[in-house]
C-alpha cells in the first residue's frame, strides 16, 4: 500500500445541492435565509408595521396631490397645489413656531430636571423605591387625565398653583402663560421617562471610579463633572432625540386643556392640531395630508441629523 495517498475531497453543501447554490442569490433564497434567522419572529410586527404605518403614510402621500374632502366625493388631481398653499399658509408657520417655541422650552427643562431627580433617587439611602415611584408614577397616567387635572390646578378660582404660589395669575386665558401652563403640565407628566433613563445610566457606572477619584482626592463636584456627566453623555443625547421628537408633535395636552380650543388668540395651537383642524373642521383632506407630509419631512430631518451628529462624534473619538 502506498504510503502517499491522495486523500478524498469531502463533497461540499453546495456539491450536494447544487440547486441550492444556483439560486442563492435570488430573493427567494435571501427572503428564506432570513426567515431561517428568526425572520418569523419579527414578521408579526412587519406586517403590522406595514398595514398602520406604511400604508397610511403612502396614502396620506397620495391623497396630499389632490384635493380630497372627507367624503371622498368628487376628488380630482391637483398635483403640488396644496404645498404651494401650504408654505404660503400663515397658520402653518404660526403653529410650526407654537410648536417649536414648546419644544425649546420642554427639553431642556426635561434634562436637567430629569438628571437631578436621578441622581437624588440614586444616592438617597431611605425608601429608594418610593422616591422612584413618586417621580415615574405620573408618566402612566392617559393624556386626557393630565389636561383636565391641570385645567383644574391652573383655575384662578379654584386651583391649587394660585393658592400655593399666592398670586392672581389667569393661566389658561392669558395669552403670555398658556404655552407656559401646558409646559408645566407636560414636564409633570413626562419627566418620568427620562429620569428612568437616566437612572439606569447612573446605576451602571462602575463604582471603582469613584473609588479611585476619591483615592485622588476628588471631591463630590468633581466627581461629577468628571465621571458622571462623562459618562452619561450618551444617554444625554438619547433623552435629548427623544424629546425633541415627542415635543413637536405635542398634541393631547394641549387640545384637553384648552376644550379642542387653539388657546387665548391662537397662542398655542400647534402643528399637528392644525393639521387635524384643516382636516376634520375644514373637512381639507388632501391639503391636511400635504402639511402632515411636511411635517414628516422635519421630524424625518431632524432625527436624521441626530443620527449623523452621534455618529460623527462616535467617529471623533475612535
């Protein structure tokens, strides 16, 4: 017997099942890739997805180039008409600029307060778990119950901010404190979620570096600035994207407390509640449909721009 052999080659998968190797790169064969990784997992919520999500929003699409009613009588093509109208329209940038100036207002707020609620949570030593309780609590609570609780606390008769403040101020018919009662209301209401956020980022900070800080002689001031706001620069931004897309489409709110009004001379009617007041008031379906695509187009832009800001700044520091 020959002490040099050749040895056999082993037949491969695709040797074995040429079919199989032919149509690889077909969509057929990638679509059954997938679905052999768990691709029948999340097939539920694509077809969700797809069926509230992406159909409404090519069907706003669509109707946004005619001039559709709410009957659905009588629609014809008007092609870029409603857009033309609708960067003419001052009410849209009224109501773009109500629901900016709310967003200026609320993010900020939210990200301090949300911080210090998280970093007192954190350190305190008693009942951890009342003091989070009683700062995420309000976050569960429905939209509608937080516009009526705040329409009755900002009351000049019979509200408790007056009373506890010991001041006289028409809150809700004023027109320089109506935006001023629903941020209120909202930072109230929402700043739960943030604070959790925050939380969780503080509790995964590893210890040893405070341990090795204080070793150092780093006082608490320090401490913070060097460790804790460094390292929680990334959940920062999460809270701050967040915010900023939640805010500008500001709605429940607003439209509870002030009874579907637009609030004292229009002060705070914002995007989306003109959008739904050309829609089902004035009964402008396709011209509704073209402001809601623009709006889509900010919130598109401005959530892209956080991405590409994130990633240039992960890139920096690599």
């Amino acid at each position: 017997m020959s002490a040099t052999t050749a040895e056999t080659p082993v037949p491969t998968a695709e040797a074995v099942r040429p079919d199989r190797a032919a149509g690889d790169g077909t969509v057929r064969a990638r679509l059954g890739r997938v679905m052999q990784h768990g691709g029948w997992f999340v097939a539920p919520f694509l077809v969700l997805f797809a069926l509230f999500v992406l159909l409404p929003v090519v069907r706003g699409l669509v109707l946004s180039f005619t001039d559709a009613n709410i009957s659905g009588v009588g629609t014809r093509f008007v092609g870029l008409d409603n857009y033309r109208e609708a960067f003419g329209d001052p009410l849209v940038w009224q109501s773009l600029g109500h629901s900016a100036y709310f967003t200026l207002l609320v993010v900020p707020c939210i990200v301090v307060l949300a911080f210090l609620m998280a970093m007192l949570a954190h350190h305190i030593e008693r009942a951890k778990w009342l003091w989070r309780l009683c700062f995420f609590a309000p976050f569960l609570l429905p939209s509608a119950v937080i516009g009526n609780l705040w329409q009755w606390l900002f009351n000049p008769g019979t509200g408790m901010v007056n009373h506890v403040l010991g001041i006289e101020t028409p809150w809700l018919t004023q027109k320089s404190t109506a935006m001023i009662a629903v941020v209120i209301a909202t930072l109230w209401w929402t700043v739960g979620f943030s604070f959790l956020l925050y939380l969780a980022a503080l509790q995964s900070i590893p210890r040893h570096l405070y341990e090795a800080a204080e070793l150092d002689g780093a006082n608490a001031w320090h401490r913070m600035v060097r460790i804790t706001l460094p390292m929680l620069r990334t959940i920062t931004g999460l809270v701050i994207t967040l915010q900023v897309l939640a805010s500008l489409q500001v709605f429940d709110q607003v439209v509870v407390m002030y009874d579907f009004g637009p609030g004292p001379e229009e002060s705070t009617r914002t995007f989306v509640q003109y959008t739904l007041e050309e829609g089902f008031t004035s009964y402008r379906v396709g011209y509704a449909s073209a402001i809601s695509i623009i709006f889509f187009v900010i919130i598109a832009v401005v959530a892209l721009g956080r991405m590409w800001l994130l990633r240039k700044r992960e890139e920096g520091v690599r």
